[in-house]
C-alpha cells in the first residue's frame, strides 16, 4: 500500500511506444456510465444501511439522515478526487461496515454513542493516509482472519430472508423468485431488480391494509446529533469498522482501480473519506471510502474508451448521488410501513454473493483454519462482552489462535 502525497498527481500507466488513438466517443457514455455506477450502489446496499444504523439505536428519522449524509459526502469527495487527479475515483458508503453494525445491534451509549464511534473512524482514516505505519499494520492482519470476521457477522443478515418467508411469505417470497431469475439472466441487476419487487410488493400490502404514509416525514431533513465517548463502543464499534473498512474496501478498491492501469492517490484518498466520514457522523453517517465493487463500472472501458476521460463518469456518479439523497427520507418512510422483514430480505439477499467471498477468502489457507474458524463462530454468535461487541472479540481470539498454533 503506497503512501502518496495529495500534492503529487499520480496519472496512468502506460505501455511503451506510440499509444493508438481513442475512438471518438460523446458524453453519453461516461454519462451513462455514472448514472449505472449511483444507481448499483445506491439499490443494492441502502437496506444494508439503513439496517445497520436502525441496529445501533437510530430512529427512522435518524436512519434517513444518515443516509442522506452518506450520499452527499462521498458524491462531494468522489467530484472533487476525480475532479482534481482525473481518474475514476469512486466512493461508497462502508457496506461491511454497516453490515457490522446489524450485526453489533444496541451498543452501550446508545445513538450517541455510536456517533462518537462514526467520527473516531473518521480520524482513523485520516491518521491512515497520513501515517504510513497504521497502514501498514491493518494490512498485515492475516487475510483469512479478517474474512472470516466479516463472513461471521454477515451471516446473521443472510439468514433473515429465510426468516422473512414465515413472517410475510406473500411479500418476501416474490423478491426472492424475482432475484434468483435474474441471477441466471443478469446477474448485475438482480438486487435491483429484488428492490423493485420489494417495493411493488410493499406498496400493494399497504394499500390492501390502508396504512397510511407520513407524507412530511418523506421530505429529506438532516438529523444532528451530539457525539457522547464511550470506551465499550470505541472498541467494539469503531475498531472493527475501520479494521472492516479499511480491508474490504479501501485495500480492494486500490486493487480495482490498480487493475485498469490507475495509480491511486492514497494520501488524499485517505484524508477526503475520513473528513467525510468526520463531518457526516453527527448527521448519521457510518463511514464513507473507496468504491471497490462498483468502482469497476467506472474505470472500465466501457465508460469510455480513453482512460484519461473515464473521471467524468465518477464525477457524474457524484452528481447522481446527490439526486439520490433527496429520496433517503421517501424510502425510509416506505420502508417503515413496509410488511415484516421485507428490508432485511433485500439486504441479505445483497450481502450473499459478499458472504460467499469472504467464506471462500477464510478457509482459502488450510494452515491456519482453525483460527479462520474461531473467529467465524464468535462474530456469527452476535454474543458480546463486557459490553463489546462479537466483531471485536472474534478478530483478538482468531489472531491469539492463529499466534498460538502458528
């Protein structure tokens, strides 16, 4: 992981000799390119979200707040990084990290609490790409033990469509027929496509029972909260999601980025998601860092044949984004009339095929797998203590064993 300055502009590489030149292409295509890379990441985690932050003691309002702080601060870091180093550099709110926080559930503080631990993984993130060390020591946590945390604390998510059948099959059975038939057809889509179902669904349930919707609570507002510090949740919160952050987002969305031939600014990378992440926490906002799944759609050439004009479909992903932001409020209202269970099952069903990876990721090495094991089973148990949460305790007992065996 190199440490670059935010000063130095890093460009892309490329082979030697005479480069061909790049068929002319208009802005429909990184314009397109954008508008998909916002809409993917928008609907196939906001359920994730929401989930976690409701999980850590937010209110709906709290909940909407927080999502419209995400949308704004990394659509704001993503136009200028891209802007300022002409690259397709694209953020994302943490997805794993708010999957941690479903999984942590209440945490000792409250609300509050768990703002204190937003803004302490902020700074982290700023140290990290001010201090080389801490880089370097997050990236030297085995692989398969972060994995396996990570599978360990997504399974309880994966688990809730199942659930959900029993509490509202005529809901939930649907979303999951629409996924699996795009999952055959066009896998990309097939969250989206289970989020749409979902909606349709919901809305015939609320109309058929005449609930009724808080049409001003559908109005985006922005929530403030004061940070209180509580050493059980800077521990059990703000470790394990900067840790989480850190290693399934930030270290793989460089890679992404690396693979299409970008050299990454990671100083300034570092400190715009990490201020980011500091100045939305107080309205609700988890963690904001580099894209690492959808970063693909922008940096591909299918935005645009040229590599050095590709920034313009993450700059318009930002801008996308900050349309997005405008509904966080709509869809929190429609999620909280929604039947039982219908936002826990697009959230799972967007969190398998991540489960899958890590599953694979930790049990990849057979030298190490007890340990891999180890810390599977404590952060799946969701069981705490002294007041810290499983994530915490797994990561310390997979690291003691793999120490131990080793």
């Amino acid at each position: 992981m190199s440490n670059v300055s935010a000063a130095q502009a890093p460009t892309t590489t490329a082979a030697s000799g005479p480069e061909p030149a790049a068929p002319r292409v208009g802005l429909v295509q990184p314009l397109g390119a954008g508008a998909v890379t916002a809409l993917v990441g928008f609907t196939s985690s906001f359920a994730v979200v929401l989930s976690g932050l409701t999980a850590v003691g937010a209110d709906a309002t709290q909940a909407a707040s927080g999502l419209l702080a995400l949308c704004v601060t990394q659509a704001i870091g993503m136009m200028l990084l891209s802007y300022r180093y002409r690259m397709p550099i694209t953020l994302a709110w943490s997805t794993p990290g708010a999957a941690l926080l479903a999984s942590t559930g209440a945490v000792a503080g409250g609300w509050p609490a768990a703002i204190g631990a937003f803004l302490l993984t902020g700074v982290l993130i700023v140290i990290t790409g001010l201090w080389q060390r801490l880089g370097n020591l997050i990236a030297a946590i085995p692989v398969e033990i972060a994995q396996a945390m990570m599978a360990g604390v997504l399974l309880p998510l994966c688990l809730a469509p199942v659930r959900a059948v029993q509490t509202s099959p005529a809901v939930v059975a649907p979303v999951i027929l629409v996924w699996l038939v795009l999952q055959r057809y066009a896998q990309r889509w097939a969250v989206i496509a289970a989020f749409a179902a979902a909606a349709v669904g919901a809305g015939i349930s609320i109309a058929a029972q005449h609930r009724q919707l808080d049409l001003a609570a559908m109005a985006p507002a922005v929530e403030l909260t004061l940070p209180h510090w509580h050493w059980q949740t800077m521990l059990g919160v703000a470790i394990p999601l900067y840790i989480v952050t850190m290693a399934s987002q930030n270290i793989p969305g460089t890679a992404v980025l690396t693979s299409f031939d970008y050299q990454v600014p990671w100083r300034a990378a570092m400190t715009v998601t990490g201020l980011g992440t500091i100045l939305g926490a107080p309205a609700g906002g988890h963690t904001i860092n580099l894209a690492a799944i959808s970063a693909a759609l922008s940096a591909a050439p299918a935005a645009h044949p040229d590599p050095k004009r590709r920034w313009t479909a993450a700059f318009t992903a930002g801008i996308a984004y900050l349309l997005l932001a405008l509904g966080s409020a709509a869809l929190v209202t429609l999620v909280a009339t929604a039947p039982a269970g219908t936002l826990e099952t697009v959230a799972g069903l967007a969190l398998l095929a991540t489960l899958g990876a890590a599953l694979s990721g930790a049990l990849r090495s057979g030298e190490h797998r007890e340990a891999s094991i180890v810390t599977f089973a404590i952060a799946a148990s969701s069981v705490g203590f002294a007041g810290i949460g499983a994530a915490f305790w797994a990561l310390l007992a997979g690291l003691v064993v793999r120490k131990v065996l080793r």
